[in-house]
C-alpha cells in the first residue's frame, strides 16, 4: 500500500480509537477490557507470524525489553488511558497524547543523552500554555468542586491521561533496545502485548476485579475495533511508514489523531469548547507542528507516538 494511503489509514484509525474506547466502559472494568483488547491482539499477531513461518521463541535478552515495553506501552499506559475516560471527554485524552513528542525527547536525554533542540523547548512553553487554557476553566470548577466537598473526578481523569502518556513515552525509549534484539516488528509487537495483557491480568486479580462478559454489542463491536484495527493494522501500518519515510515524518500521525478525535467528541459526545478551550487545542496542536520540524532528529526510532 502507497505511504500516503498508510498514514492516512492510521491517522483516521487511531482518531477514532479514543471514542471507540467509551464504548467499552460502563459494565465491564477498565482494567478487564485492556486484557481482552491486548489479549485478542497478541493472538492476532502470533498467529500472523506462524503464517509468515516465523519462530516465535526469543532468548531472555530481548524478553526482558519486550517485557518493559509491553508493562509500559500496553499496561501503566492503556489502564490509565481506560480510566481516565471515565472522567474527561475522549477528545481532551487525544490532545494530551500529542504532547508525547515532548516527553519523548526528554527521556531520551535522560536515557541516552540525546539533546533537545531550542525548537523542541520553545515549542514545549507554547504547549504548557496551550493545555492550561484548555483545561483551566475544568480546572477550576474542579478545585471549587473540591473545596466545597465534591470529589474533583476531572483532576483524577487528568492525572491519568498524563500518566498514560508519559508511560507510553517510556516505552517508546525501550523500543531502542527491543530493536536491537530483534528487527522482527510484528513478532516483538506480538510479546509486547502479551507481556502487557498478563501483567494487567495480575492486576485485576490482585485488585480484585471481575472478569466479566457483557453481552451488549456495541461493547464487543468496539472490541474488535480497537483489537484489530486500532491494535493491529495502526501499528503495522505506523512501523511500516517509520521504515519507509521515517519516524521524524511518521510521527505527525500525532498531530492530526488529535483534532479527528476532537471532532468525533464534538459529534459523538456532545462536547462543546469554548474559545478558550479551542484556542488551548489550537496551541497545543501548532506546538506539537512546530517541534517536528526540520531539525527533528532523522535517526531515531523512539519519536513513535503510542496511540489509543
């Protein structure tokens, strides 16, 4: 399939996945559903892989980093994302999530000792400001909620988002190593998410939660949506445009998910911004434009944003 078809399959794919996450909340947990999600997928590429002939056995070596790779990218930060849609429309997560490609190359100082360009920290101020106006005014009926007794459900549901993408950001760091062991990217997509899939499995037993099997179909029509298509063909195609045109170019997929997801919420959740929250989304997503410019580093495989 042509590059410009490809991205534009994952874009309007992953657009789309953080409403289609809304359809699996309410019967079952959101813990549950990111087992049966991961779960599904791993399955799917596994048995992908068997077709192509490939061995599916990896040494310790590279199992430790899919290991990391997957309790990062498909538990903290998929459990986190789940959650934090009980609280805050699906468009707002979709907004946080470009923000990665700061994260990113801050974690790649850390890790690696890679510098940040002025660009990336000029953009990230405009981001700051960006999100305050996107947030403030829920915000500040949050706090005033608080004070006078309420629960402040929204701050929680922001607290989550973040978290998500700052574990999905941790992941993409990891993803240097998995490759190193391995250039296989469906078959260490595969263990990732296996990996991921047991780890939130422990968590569900361990906290207690039930396993249990709605039977409506909107619940197991948006499963098999986010298993197979926001799971699957989204990664397969964003890795393959990472190989072809690379990931300083891939990585805008992260800048046009945000405003298809806005506009599904807009339609589909009744969510109505106001200037100030439109002139925050217009901030945040012209920051994001502004960092991956130009100077981009051209080498690096971690600028891959992990979608909903």
């Amino acid at each position: 399939m042509p590059s410009p078809l490809l991205f534009i399959a994952a874009c309007l794919i992953w657009g789309s996945t953080f409403f289609a996450i809304t359809l699996q909340l309410g019967e079952v947990a959101p813990a549950v559903s990111v087992v049966y999600r991961f779960g599904l997928s791993a399955a799917v590429l596994f048995a992908w892989c068997v077709v192509r002939g490939d061995k599916l056995l990896m040494p310790w070596r590279a199992q430790r980093w899919m290991f990391l790779q997957g309790a990062a990218s498909f538990c903290v930060s998929y459990i986190c994302t789940y959650s934090s849609e009980q609280y805050l429309v699906s468009g707002l997560v979709a907004v946080l999530f470009a923000l990665m490609v700061f994260w990113n190359p801050i974690l790649n100082r850390l890790a690696f000792g890679t510098p940040i360009s002025w660009r990336t920290w000029s953009a990230g101020v405009v981001a700051i400001c960006g999100v305050t106006l996107l947030f403030f005014h829920a915000i500040r009926d949050a706090w005033s909620e608080i004070l006078s007794g309420g629960n402040g459900h929204f701050l929680l549901g922001l607290a989550l988002a973040l978290t998500a993408t700052i574990a999905s950001s941790i992941g993409n760091v990891v993803v240097i190593k998995v490759r190193e062991q391995s250039s296989n990217v469906l078959l260490t997509m595969a263990w990732s998410m296996l990996w991921g899939t047991l780890l939130v499995a422990l968590w569900v037993m361990a906290s207690g939660q039930r396993f249990t099997m709605p039977a409506g179909l909107p619940y197991w029509g948006g499963l098999l949506y986010l298993s197979l298509f926001g799971s699957v063909i989204a990664f397969a195609a964003y890795f393959t445009l990472i190989h072809r045109i690379g990931s300083h170019k891939a990585v805008y997929i992260g800048v046009v998910t945000p405003v298809i997801s806005v506009l599904l919420s807009i339609q589909l959740e009744h969510y109505r911004p106001g200037p100030t929250e439109w002139a925050g989304m217009i901030l945040c997503l012209s920051s994001v434009a502004w960092a991956l410019r130009s100077d981009t580093p051209k080498t690096t495989t971690t600028e891959s944003i992990v979608e909903a």
